[in-house]
C-alpha cells in the first residue's frame, strides 16, 4: 500500500540504482514498467549536477527525496520488489 514516505528497506536507494537493481518489473504491466524505469532515470539526470554529501547520506537522486513523484502503482511496485530483496 503507497504511504507518504518509503519504507526504510528502499529510502535511501538511489534512482539509478532502483532503476537496475529492484524487480519491481513483475508488478507492473510493461507500459507502466518502461515508464517508470525511464522516470527513475530523469531522476538522476535532473540530479547529476547537484551535490553529493556522503557523510550524511545525502545523495539527492534517492527514492525518498522524489517519493511524490510516483504513482500509487509504482509506488506499490517499488515496495513490493523493496521486501523481496
């Protein structure tokens, strides 16, 4: 079920790294899939230029910076591929 915040076990993933490691593929049709993949990546495009703070984590094309961005669906996809590890 989407919340107003990721869970823990996906928060700090960062988009590039959800985009390419997570199978949130299986909880999607193949439109919505593709969509989201490619919305993962403008992430990190929009992102690429903006600092980076590793000491506090602060890496801005994590999930939980543009939790808002994705719809229900996605946001439900990239829970369920979260759990399964």
């Amino acid at each position: 079920m989407p919340t107003s915040t990721p869970p823990f076990s996906i928060a700090f993933l960062s988009a590039d790294t959800a985009a390419e490691c997570l199978a949130y593929q299986q909880h999607l049709t193949k439109d919505e899939s593709v969509s989201l993949y490619r919305k993962l990546w403008s992430i990190v495009t929009e992102c690429k230029d903006l600092p980076v703070y590793p000491e506090i984590d602060g890496n801005p094309s994590r999930i939980e910076e543009h939790w808002g961005r994705f719809s229900d669906r996605e946001q439900a996809a990239l829970i369920a591929a979260g759990e399964e590890g």
